[in-house]
C-alpha cells in the first residue's frame, strides 16, 4: 500500500510516540510528504502551509488540543480526514461525535491497526 503523492500531517507532543508514527509512515508515504506538528498552534500552521490530505492527531497537547484545533479545521469548512490517536478513549468518543471523525487509535498504537485506517481514510 502506498500513497506516495499524497501528504499526512501528524499532530503529536510527545517525541517518541510522533518518531514512531513516522516510522510507520515512511513506508506508506514519501518521507518529504510527512509533516509534523508539536501541538494545534503547529498543525493549523502546517495545514495552511502544506494542505495535507489527511491529518492524525493527539488529544491531550500543550498550547492547543486536539479537540480545539479539530473544531477550527472543521469551523473552517475543511472536511479533511482526521485519525484521532489517543490514551483517553472517552476524549475519543467526543471527538466522533462532535467532529465527524470516521477513524481512531487508542494507544499504544499497533502499525497494521494504522495503516489500515489510513487506507479506510484515503
């Protein structure tokens, strides 16, 4: 399975969990078509910047969440596909309801589990 035109941006804080992410990535997508955001502030920053076409996000972040960022992307008119991957699996099931989301990972998250949803999501 690859993907290689399309572009993903990964919203997570935590280093380790983001560098694993991408990992798993680097085999379904160009590396140069991979973005990745600390926080909200940075993924609504590389939305704009490069217009992914799917975006995987952490709920619990610094300086702006998941949730907040999510509802700015989807206030904005934008229905990209958005994977949510989280610990909290009530913060998860907000999310699907308030925001249209078809797809989520609890953590830990498994590599076949997330490849498959990003093939649901494309």
């Amino acid at each position: 399975m690859t993907h290689s035109n399309k572009k993903i941006l990964v919203v997570e804080d935590e280093f380790v969990i983001r560098s694993n992410i991408v990992l798993i990535l680097e085999s379904i997508f160009y590396k140069k078509n991979i973005y990745k955001a600390q926080n909200g502030v940075e993924g609504l920053e590389q939305i704009i910047k490069n217009d992914p076409d799917i975006i995987l996000t952490d709920i619990k972040m610094p300086l702006m969440n998941g949730f907040e960022m999510t509802k700015k992307i989807r206030e904005s008119g934008n229905d990209i596909p958005i994977i949510v991957i989280s610990a909290f699996e009530e913060e998860i099931y907000k999310m699907v309801r308030l925001y249209d989301i078809k797809e989520y990972i609890i953590k830990p998250v498994i590599e076949s589990d997330l490849k498959l949803k990003i093939k649901r999501s494309l």
